[in-house]
C-alpha cells in the first residue's frame, strides 16, 4: 500500500505507448470526434465514483462528493458517446 | 460475482482500444463508437457489482441526473458549438477526478497513510484535475466569448503564475507526508483552481486548438493518476489512451504553428495586436463584387477552398456547401485545403463542413494540397488570415516565421472574403492582400458566399 506497484507502471507504459501508435493513425479529418470519444472514454473514471459513493462505511462528505463525481461523469459519457456518434454520422462520402 | 470484475475490466480496455483503433477512418469510426459504448456499459456493471458496493439509491439517482442533462445536451448542441462542448466535458471529467480524489483523500487522512505512495499519487491526480477543471471553465468562457478572447496578460505574470505553482506543490507536499494536517486540504484545492485560471487567461483565442488538446490531455492523465492511487487498471488504461491522445493533438497544433508548448502556454501570444500598421497604407488593394467572382470561378477548371475561424463565426459553412455543389454541377473540381490550426479546436473545420454535407474525400491536408497550389485556378480564402500568411515562408522577421501555411499566393488569382482591412488574430500584417493576383471580397462570409452561389446557380449559363 505504500509503495508504488510496478505492476500498474506496466500498465500505465504500454497503455500510452499503444495510445500513441493508435492515435497518429487517426485521419487529422477527424480529430475533433476523436477527442470527444475519448474524452467520453476517460469518463470511465465513474468506476472509482461508483466506489466512493455506495462503498460501505462512506462518510456523508464522501457521498456527496462522490454523489457530484457519478454525475459530472455520466453527464461526459453520456454526451460524449452521443455527440461522437454525431459527428461521425455527418462524415459522409461523395454521393452517398 | 467478484470473479467477473478483473475480467471486466480487461474486456473494457480491450474494448476501449478496438474503439480508438476503429477511430482512424471515417468508413469505421462508428464501429468504434460502439465498442467504446459496450466497453463503458461492462465496466460500470463490473463497478456495481463489487461487493463493497452497497448502496445504490445515491448512484442510480446521480446516473438519471446524469443522463436528464447529457442526453438533451447531446441531441441538441448545435455542431458550431462543438468547441465549447468539448471544454466544458473538459471541465465536468476533471471535476469528477478531483472530487474523488478529495473523498479518497480524507479517507487516507490517516497518519498510518503519511508519506505513502497512495498519497501522493492522490496529490498528483487531484492538481491535475483540478487545475484541468478550472482552466477548462476559463476555456469555455473565452469560447463562448464571455470571456476576453484575447490573451490577458499584466506586468510580473510569470512571477505571479510561478510562485502559484510552487505553493500548490509545497501544501500538495506537505498533505502527502502528513495527510492528518486536513485544514490545509481547501488551501490545496483553492490553490489548484486559481492556478488552471492562470494558467490560461493568458493564452489568446487562436491558440485554443492546442490548450484544449493539452487539456484533454491533462483529464487524462488525471485519470490514470487516479487508477494508480485507487489501484485500478482499467482506469489506468483508459486515462493513459486519452492523455495520449491530447498529447499528440497537442504537438499536431504546436507543429503546425511551429511553436513549442512553452511558447503557446507561456509566450502572450496576441496580445500585442495591430503594432504594425504604420507608414504602409500606400499599397493598392483590388476588390471584386460577388458577380465577378462567381464569373472567374465558372471559367475555372479548379477552385481551392481554404476556410478559417470566420467561416465558422459567420455560420457560413452551408452557403459554402451551396457553392461547392453550384461549382461541381459546372464541372469545376473544388478543394478544401484544411490547415490544422484553422477554427478553435483540432478538426473544427472538418466538422462543419461535413454538418453542411460537404463529401469529405474534398477535404484536404495542408501538406497534400500546397504543391496542387500553382496549378490551382482559384484560391478562395474564408474568414482565414495568418495560416495562408505569406510572411511566414518569405519573411524571417515575421512572427509567425516558419509556421506552415497553405499556399494560396501560388494560385493564378485569389479571392479573398473579408469583413475590413483590419489585421488577423495575430496582428501581423498579411502581405497576401496587396499581390496583383488577389482580389478582395469585402463583406460578411455568409452573405458573400451565398451571393456568390447564387450568381452561380442563376443566370450563369449565358457565359
């Protein structure tokens, strides 16, 4: 618990190496619908609001925080996942 | 059920990273968006279901809210307002890390925790988030254009945003060896929000392309901050993907302004506006009315569009699908050259104009339409200035020396739409305006363009 788990660095490493490779490969077409999608993706964060908020023994600070935190967070994955979807369905090929 | 949850979680990173990949071209993008959508849906089963989890009514009511707001924002966001969308999700992501470190904070404000590594991993993500937070809602306000869009700038700013910094890190230190000092927590969480304000006021309007990516970045890097001190790796991967990908957007924009980061967060850029004016006003300007233009364009065989930040102020992107569609029918081949910078965030053009059903195969790269330029009949520039700037090629004094640019003083005849003479974002003086192949459309975006598509699909077949 004290130290860091080298384990996660590992994670964290080939997550952004493979994050880079993935997104040089993305047309600069579409950049703007990419950073609404993983800005969606990063919502993911509501794993640990979800955690915080209905955990066992949560103090009442902690709920409420946590109560703003699985909020803001469905707020950003809901939009985000929708508006992507948007944007995308926009991008369309001559005559089509 | 507890067995299923690390399963989830690899389910849902692996899902995450099909998204991004499917993500590179437009004929899989919504593949992607799909992926990502199942990959979310597994994961917060995954978090309901673990058996610490014990009350649900506070989530499942802050998931309705969530939605209530999300789904209307969603179906009803015009696309010109994409930009400060994307600020604004900014802002509630970093929010939400921060607010989860604050309650993951207290629950370590425990001497036992002093010191350790969970702490000052908890530190860490909450600076980011909540700087991330703040400098996002500053963002939105100078998009939205509450705020001053110019970069605001007063004397011993650096010192200021300097001593700022350090004394966020020194409390963020102090609460990480000796979490039991709670009273210090708000100063910490005060001080990380005043500094995201710093942080960005200074930056100009022009520049947000790169502060929003560099944002998107941060929200990410939050997250996988988070996932470290929580230790989840789900979250790890998934913040390490979007930090990665604000990064790249980032150094994209940075490239294509050849600046550094340093120099577009810290440089004051625009600040100084319009010093150059003076002593030059002898230089001729020829202007066209719109019947002109449109008869020039008939007679062509090519026409490049290169739209900038005012095609998107004036809403003009439909009038210049009527024209492209007016010139198409005639027979014109019609480009959009597409600098990266161009608008207010990465990839703002493209999205106009595919909202105005502009094919998008006719969208073009900067380094992909430059040597097409000489061979190009006509050069029509909307609403963008300083990234079809000459001087930034020809003239090594320029203040946007070595920044790219799309060459559009190459084509035979240029036609430009502008509101005045005034000078661009970056008030440097645009040499482009005086060549004897330019010609001036003066007057609002929209109703030029219109006007000009209008001529077109009107009386134009008598020529």
């Amino acid at each position: 618990m004290t130290a860091l788990n080298p384990d996660y660095l590992f994670v964290f490493i080939m997550a952004a190496f493979l994050g880079f490779q993935l997104i040089k490969k993305v047309s600069p077409l579409l950049h703007s619908p990419l950073m609404s999608l993983t800005n969606a993706i990063a919502a993911v964060v509501i794993v640990g609001a979800i955690a915080v908020t209905g955990g066992a023994g949560a103090t009442p600070l902690a709920k409420t925080l946590g109560f703003i935190a699985v909020f803001c967070a469905t707020v950003n994955l809901v939009s985000g996942f929708m508006i992507t979807d948007r944007m995308l369905k926009m991008f369309k090929r001559k005559g089509s | 059920m507890d067995a299923f949850i690390p399963f989830a979680a690899i389910a849902a990173s692996a899902l995450f990273i099909l998204s991004l990949m499917w993500m590179s071209h437009p004929s899989t993008a919504r593949r992607g968006v799909r992926a990502g959508e199942i990959g979310m849906a597994i994961a917060i089963v995954g978090a309901l279901v673990q058996h610490e989890v014990v009350d649900y009514h506070l989530i499942i009511i802050a998931m309705i809210a969530g939605c209530a707001v999300g789904i209307p924002m969603a179906l009803l966001m015009p696309m010109t307002a994409i930009p400060q969308r994307t600020a604004m999700s900014h802002a509630f992501g970093a929010l939400a890390v921060g607010l989860i470190g604050a309650a993951e904070f207290y629950k370590h404000a425990q001497p036992q925790f002093a010191g350790g590594f969970v702490l000052w991993a908890l530190m860490f993500e909450m600076l980011l988030g909540f700087l991330t937070c703040t400098a996002s809602v500053v963002a939105f306000g100078k998009l939205q254009e509450i705020l001053p869009t110019r970069a605001i700038v007063f004397p011993g700013q650096r010192i200021v945003n300097g001593l700022v910094a350090l004394a966020t890190v020194a409390v963020a230190a102090t609460l990480a060896l000796d979490p039991t000092q709670t009273y210090l927590f708000p100063v910490f969480v005060g001080l990380a929000l005043l500094f995201g304000v710093l942080l960005v006021i200074p930056i100009g309007g022009a520049d947000m392309p790169t502060v929003i990516a560099l944002l998107n970045s941060y929200a990410g890097l939050a997250a996988s901050a988070m996932g470290f001190a929580l230790g989840n790796k789900l979250l790890i991967v998934a913040g390490a993907l979007d930090g990665a990908s604000g990064f790249i957007l980032a150094l994209v924009m940075c490239k294509a302004m050849n600046r550094s980061f340093a120099n577009v967060m810290f440089g004051g850029f625009g600040a100084v506006a319009a010093s150059s004016a003076g002593g030059k006003d002898d230089r001729v300007v020829r202007s066209a009315s719109a019947e002109e233009a449109a008869l020039q364009m008939e007679n062509a065989s090519s026409v490049v569009v290169i739209p900038g930040y005012g095609m998107a102020v004036s809403q003009a992107q439909h009038k210049v699908s009527e024209l492209y569609q007016a010139l198409t029918k005639k027979g014109v081949d019609v480009k959009f050259a597409i600098h990266p910078v161009a608008g207010r965030m990465p990839g703002h053009m493209n999205v106009l104009l595919a909202e105005a059903n502009v094919p998008y195969e006719q969208l073009v790269e900067l380094d992909d339409i430059n040597p097409d330029m000489p061979q190009t009949d006509i050069a029509l520039i909307i609403g963008a200035n300083d990234t079809i700037n000459p001087s930034a090629r020809d003239d090594p004094g320029s203040a946007i020396a070595g920044m790219p640019i799309i060459e559009a003083d190459r084509a035979r005849s240029v036609f430009i739409i502008k509101r005045s003479m005034n000078a661009g974002f970056a008030g440097i003086d645009n040499p482009i305006y005086y060549n004897a192949n330019t010609q001036m459309l003066f007057g609002d975006a929209k109703d030029m363009v219109g006007a000009i598509a209008k001529e077109l699909s009107g009386g134009g077949s008598g020529h």
